[in-house]
C-alpha cells in the first residue's frame, strides 16, 4: 500500500488500477472485522484521496470502487457502533 500511496501522490490525476481497489476492499472488510484503527485509517487515507479521481473506465474497476465504498462504510458503520457501546 505504501507504493500505491507514492504512485498516486506522484500522478497529477491520480488514477486507480483493478489491484488497488482489489486490496482496498480486502483492508475494508479486515476492518470490519478487527478492533485495529490503523486499517480506518489507511482506508480514511484513500478514501480522501480517490475522491479527486474521475470516475474508472472500465465497469470492472467501477464495481470495485463501488464496493470499495460500500465495504468502508460498513466499517465506518461498525466501528462507530463499537464506540457507542463503551460509551
């Protein structure tokens, strides 16, 4: 994930490939999963930054972003209702 990050930070547009948005999801739903906030993170990270990307070519590369999107909101989802039951 490190070079992704220094590839797309390089692009004056970044743009995203099957194999990111493939280990995005992966890193989305481990953080479904796990109590570890370094994986919110990572993929708060990303999030931010394929926001500036135009929308992907390809209807495969769109699906993953789609998905993408859907699997970080159900670890935004989880994670905020951990914190609301230690509350």
């Amino acid at each position: 994930m490190v070079q992704d990050r220094a590839r797309l930070e390089r692009q004056q547009v970044p743009s995203v490939d099957d194999d990111l948005l493939s280990r995005l999801n992966v890193i989305a739903i481990e953080a479904s999963r796990s109590r570890d906030l370094r994986f919110i993170d990572a993929l708060n990270y990303y999030y931010e930054l394929l926001s500036n990307v135009t929308t992907p070519e390809s209807e495969d590369t769109r699906l993953l972003f789609v998905s993408f999107l859907d699997f970080y909101a159900q670890a935004l989802d989880t994670l905020s209702k951990e914190i609301a039951a230690c509350a």
